[in-house]
C-alpha cells in the first residue's frame, strides 16, 4: 500500500483530542476516498449497472469503490514523483 493511501484523512494535531480517542488517526485517505466512491456509484447514473442486493451484499459495489480509490491515490502519486 502506499504512503500516500495511508495517511489520515482529517488528522487531528491536538494532543487533547488524540488522547481522548486513544491516539487513532482515524480513517485513511483510501477509506475516505472509497467511501466517496460508493456514494457516487449508488447514488449515480452507474447505479444499475453494478449489481449490489442481497445476493453479494454490494460486495460489486464496494470493489469498484475500492478500485476507483486506488486509481485516484495512483494518479496523486504521479504527481508527486512528476513534481
């Protein structure tokens, strides 16, 4: 995985908050960008052409999210090696 898929999405740099959840940086930037994903292909135009009942349980769904994800933070990493 790379380093740019595992950074914090919303770090916190307040000791006091970081200690009062046990110093979990909470979700990483794939988790979050994944999450976007799923909401735009549920809630978007490609909505019926990826099966997500209860046969797989999304399991389509939240792969291509996944997949989406993992180009997105590919292309971020482009970037930083083009810079």
């Amino acid at each position: 995985m790379s380093k740019i898929a595992n950074t914090p999405a919303f770090p916190i740099q307040n000791a006091q908050y970081t200690d009062a959840y046990g110093g979990h940086p909470g979700m990483t930037l794939r988790q979050h960008y994944a999450g976007l994903a799923l909401q735009g292909i549920l809630a978007g135009r490609f909505a019926d052409t990826i099966p997500h009942d209860d046969i797989n349980g999304g399991g389509d769904a939240a792969f291509f999210a996944k997949q989406y994800a993992d180009a997105l933070i590919a292309e971020l990493e482009k970037e930083n090696t083009d810079a």
